[in-house]
C-alpha cells in the first residue's frame, strides 16, 4: 500500500524510554486501572446492601489471592495517579516545568507511591489480624 | 484587551466567537481531581480502619451520617472524573468512528449508572432499617 516515498516522522519506538514519557503514559494507564476497579467499590457497596450472604461473598473474592493482588495493584495505580495527579495541579498553576524540576517531581512521585502503598499495606494487614 | 488577542485569525475572521464550553472538559477535571485529593485520602484512611470488619460494623459505620455524605460525594466525583478521564483515552485510541461514538455513549451510561447503583445502596445502608 505504501505508494509514497516520502520519509515518514519518527515512529514511538525508536525514541529512548525516559522517565517524563514513562510517567505521562503511567497517568493514564493508572486512571484506567482506577476506573476498573469502581466495579469492585460499587460492587462492595451494593453486595453490602444486599445482605450477608452477598457481602460474604465480596469479603471471600478479596480475601483470595486474585482479590489481594487485585486491591494491590490499585493501590499502588491510587496513589500513584494521586501523586502525579498533584504534580499535574502544580503545572497547571504555570510553575514546575523546567527539566531538573520536572526529574524532580517525577522522582518524588515515584518514591511517594511506594512508601505509601507500604505504609497502606502494614497498616491494613495489621488491622486485619486484630 | 488580552481576551482578543487571545482568539485565532480564523475565528477572528469567522466572528461568531466562542462556544464558551472549550475548557468546560478541562475545567471540571481539574475540579473533580481537587475534590478526589482529600476523598481519596479519606476513603484509604476509612478502609484500613475496615480492613477485615464484618457486616455489621461496615453498616454501623455507614449509618453514620459524615461517612455516608463523604461516600455519596466519593462516588459523584470518582464516576464524573474517571468518566472524564475515559472520554480521553476512547477519543484517542478508537479510530473507527462508529464504533467511537458507541463506546463513548456506553462508557457514559455506565458511569451514571454505576454511580447511582453505589449512592443508592450506600443511601439504603445508611438510612434503611
């Protein structure tokens, strides 16, 4: 089909992965994730108003290993599109977009994902057990 | 005036100009997101205090009005933002014009409906007998 010779613009994988095009994209993966997993927020709620056998049930899939894995992965997409969700609020004020500032955000994000979902898991795991 | 210098030529040329909606998706993204900044944060603090309960203190808890508003307001902002959200990536990603626009009105529908399966169950806990 490709008829015309003239030269086509750099196609997205030949570009290097770096860690502003990384975290845009993971924005966005993140926000789908969270959007998925309303189902389970809503479902949680409605099977709580259903009755006890109902909310048993969404007690027993949470607990699995499927369902832990499931709540773990969103907690980790929840903070991390909350974090970076901040980092947007501050470019949006117009400040912030300077390459060392914008490493540096970036950075911070991704270290305050993990010490939260770490410090979100001891907590709940912990509670949990009581 | 920095409102006219702002415009394009064409829609200088055009003069019809705006339809005042050009930032209303923009906007409220940006609205839904600050409301979902202490939500949030409330929601996961609220879980963990949760994490294990059985039904009974899940709907002592809610019956409680402050838990019940908050979760009311969670599930209006969640639903708008994320459909906001979705909106962007189906704009992007389906080419296919038909198919777009059906996923676009079953993306909305699913939002709203979602949303109100959640506030009227969390309504139900919290005022129901």
């Amino acid at each position: 089909m490709i008829s015309d010779p003239r030269p086509l613009s750099p196609h997205l994988q030949v570009y290097r992965w770096q860690l502003t095009s990384v975290l845009s994209i993971l924005h966005r993966a993140a926000g789908l994730a969270l959007s998925v997993g309303t189902l389970l927020l809503v479902w949680w709620l409605v099977a709580a108003a259903q009755g006890p056998d109902s909310y048993a049930s969404v007690q027993a899939f949470l607990g699995s290993w499927i369902g832990r894995l499931l709540l773990f992965g969103w907690t980790v997409a929840l903070f991390y599109h909350l974090c970076n969700g901040l980092r947007h609020l501050w470019w949006d004020s117009g400040r912030g977009f300077d390459l060392r500032n914008v490493y540096a955000t970036g950075w911070a994000v991704v270290a305050a994902t993990g010490v939260l979902t770490v410090i979100v898991w001891i907590a709940g795991i912990s509670q949990w057990k009581h | 005036m920095a409102q006219s210098r702002m415009r394009s030529p064409l829609g200088r040329a055009i003069g019809l100009g705006s339809a005042k909606e050009g930032v209303g998706h923009w906007w409220m993204q940006r609205v839904t997101a600050i409301a979902l900044v202490p939500l949030a944060v409330w929601f996961v603090i609220s879980i963990i205090a949760l994490a294990g309960a059985d039904r009974i203190v899940f709907i002592e808890w809610v019956r409680h009005p402050v838990p019940a508003v908050l979760l009311v307001l969670l599930l209006v902002a969640t639903f708008y933002h994320s459909a906001l959200g979705l909106q962007v990536i189906i704009e992007d990603y389906v080419e296919n014009e038909s198919l777009r626009l059906a996923l676009l009105v079953v993306m909305r529908l699913g939002s709203v409906l979602l949303a109100v399966l959640g506030i009227y169950a969390v309504l139900k806990l919290s005022l129901g007998a």
